[in-house]
C-alpha cells in the first residue's frame, strides 16, 4: 500500500480496536504511557520459554469472534500438535492483550486488531505479527442509494452529495481512500458524522445519499442501496480491514516451531472452513466456543476472509503490505496526537520465518 499525504489526514481507526465488534476508547496516551513501562523486559518466566523447557503456553482470544480455529481449540488440537498443555483466556481489547504479553503472562495473541498492536509497537513493546487472523473488508463498506444507480463505473457523479460517514473509525478511512481512488474532491461533498445505524437510518429516508459504516448498520444501508466496490477490490488499493495472531518477539526467536505448529493448525481450520468442508458441523462447535448462537455466528462469519498461507506470503501480506500499513497506521495515531511519534519502520514487528516453516521450508 502506498503511504501518502491522505494518510495522514485521517484519524480512522485511532477508535477502532481491530474490528467493530471491539471498542478500544480513545485514551491512546494512557494507553502509551502504560506501555511504556517494562516494554523493553522479559520477566524471569518469559526468558525460560524455550522449545526444551517449555511445557504449557497461555493463548489470548476474543468471545463472540467466531473463527474457524476455535474447532480446533475446542478439539484440543492445538495441545496435541503443540506436545504441550495450552490455556486460552478470553480479553474485551486488543490493547488488554498487549499488556498480557508484556507482562509475560500471554504467549500468543489471536485476532488482535492492528490499532492496538500498532500502539503497543510505537511505545517500545517488542512484538511481532506470525499470521493474518481475520479479514472483514466486506464488513466495512460504503453504500450509494439506489436511486442514484451510481456504482464503480461513475463514482465521479458522487460530487456534491451528502455522506454519513462515523468519523475516526475505520469506516471513514475506507471512505477516504475510496473517494481518492475515485477522484472525487472531498470539499465537494458534504460529510455528516453519523454512526452506522444513524447513516443507514439517514439512508432509508433520503436524507443522505450515500453512507459508511460496518456491522448491522452497513447490513440495513444494504437494504437501500449498492457497495461501489468489493472487500476483494478495496484490498487490492490497499484498503485492508484485518487482525492478526501477534506473540512476544522472544518468545517467536526462542520458539519458532511451537509458533509455526500453531500458525499450522489454524491453517487447517481455515482450510477445513474455507473449503465447505466443515459444513454447519464446524460452525456449531464454533459458535458455541465464541459463546453465540448459530444464525449470529453464521452471520458474523460469512463477512470474513482467511488468507492461506501461500496468500500472506506475498508482497501484499508478510512481505511488505503489513509493515507498510502499519506504517500508514502509525501516522494516523500521530497526527491525531494519540501517540508522540511513530517508528521508522515497522520490520521488525513482522516476521514471516514461522509461517515459512509451517510451509515446509
């Protein structure tokens, strides 16, 4: 994704905490501040987490998140391949599980958002992004009444309309990268900040022309009117709304088989889901483990994507597209004032050599 002058005039995602499912807040500086503190030390018991010694490992996930791994979780699987016992704690934020790890208490971090993770990376926390979790850019969207009949092939005639966009999520930073794909010069719209189920309410009645937003707002905006481009096309600008499984960067250099035989096992339910293969089977013991009902689960799940292993490893992915986007999200914090400044890269915050092993090389 190319990083430019857009990017730092937004403040989506400085809300978000890795989906709309989660709210962060906004105390970023509290945040960082908390962060600060012990961010460069591995406890006693973190430092003894090698391969040899290491005999149970405690595992951060998120409830009412249904993700095709928690068939495996609810399997023990994951303890079986692993050789070893593996405890899961469910955490409200992805800022919680990033003070888990520091404190040495969680090993592995499944679907933190990227916000978090890159608040955590900015204060000194070392960590690392092993795999790509989750992606929802179907989630997340901007929708045109039908009226207009405006779509992909002249997105230039939204010029002069009235968009409820929630302002400093990541629906707003999708709306802004659209329009700038687009062409479409933002001080000739008029832009009202409205939370999703307000937009899609506004939509309804014609009081806006198009709206922005995810979850069940962006559903019922559905209901009145058409996306301008798919999760797939968004993602192909560099338009990416997904989480990530993070770990301690000590514990992936001191483990990096037990890290690639986790990324493993979660391929293959990603697999066993992607392929239909699980069927409603899978997704009763799934639903059940995130504590959700089926239809809830069912739709949750169908706006999500898992990337295999051979996708993440590619130059959209672990090999550049994370880091730069983590870039790109680190200005933002920036520029809004929530973090006193960014790093000059993010590299090191991603390491790709577990999911290579877990790929046979």
């Amino acid at each position: 994704m190319i990083v430019d002058d857009l990017v730092r005039t937004l403040i989506a995602f400085v809300r978000q905490s890795g989906g709309p499912k989660r709210n962060e807040g906004n105390s970023m500086k509290k945040i960082l501040s908390a962060f600060s503190v012990g961010c460069f030390a591995l406890t006693a018991a973190q430092a003894a987490l090698a391969d040899d010694h290491l005999e149970e490992i405690t595992v951060a996930y998120f409830l009412e998140w249904p993700l095709p791994m928690m068939e495996a979780k609810a399997n023990e699987t994951y303890a079986k391949e692993l050789g070893l016992k593996v405890n899961w704690f469910s955490f409200e934020t992805g800022t919680a599980m990033s003070a888990a790890m520091a404190a040495g208490d969680v090993q592995i971090a499944v679907s933190q958002g990227i916000p978090p993770f890159v608040v955590a990376a900015s204060a000194g926390q070392d960590l690392q992004v092993v795999d790509v979790a989750v992606t929802y850019s179907e989630n997340d969207n901007c929708v045109v009444a039908a009226r207009h009949e405006i779509d992909k092939t002249n997105a230039s005639e939204l010029a002069g309309k009235r968009v409820a966009v929630p302002l400093g999520t990541a629906a707003h930073y999708g709306f802004l990268r659209q329009m700038d794909h687009f062409g479409v010069d933002l001080s000739s719209l008029e832009i009202v900040d409205m939370a999703p189920p307000e937009g899609a309410a506004a939509l309804s009645q014609g009081a806006v022309d198009f709206a922005c937003g995810y979850g069940g707002g962006l559903t019922r905006m559905k209901e009145h009117g058409n996306v301008l481009l798919t999760g797939a096309e968004k993602e192909e600008l560099g338009i990416l709304v997904f989480d990530v499984i993070s770990s301690p960067a000590a514990f992936v250099a001191e483990n990096p088989d037990i890290v690639a035989k986790f990324i493993e096992v979660t391929a293959a339910a990603n697999s066993r889901w992607t392929s239909g293969e699980g069927g409603d089977e899978m997704l009763t013991v799934v639903a059940k483990e995130a504590g959700m009902d089926l239809d809830a689960a069912r739709a949750a799940i169908s706006t999500m994507g898992f990337p295999s292993i051979d996708e993440q490893l590619t130059p959209k992915w672990m090999e550049g597209g994370i880091q730069t986007f983590m870039k790109g999200v680190a200005e933002v914090f920036v520029s809004a004032g929530s973090i006193d400044s960014a790093k000059d890269n993010y590299e090191d915050n991603v390491t790709a050599e577990p999911m290579k092993i877990a790929n046979g090389g």
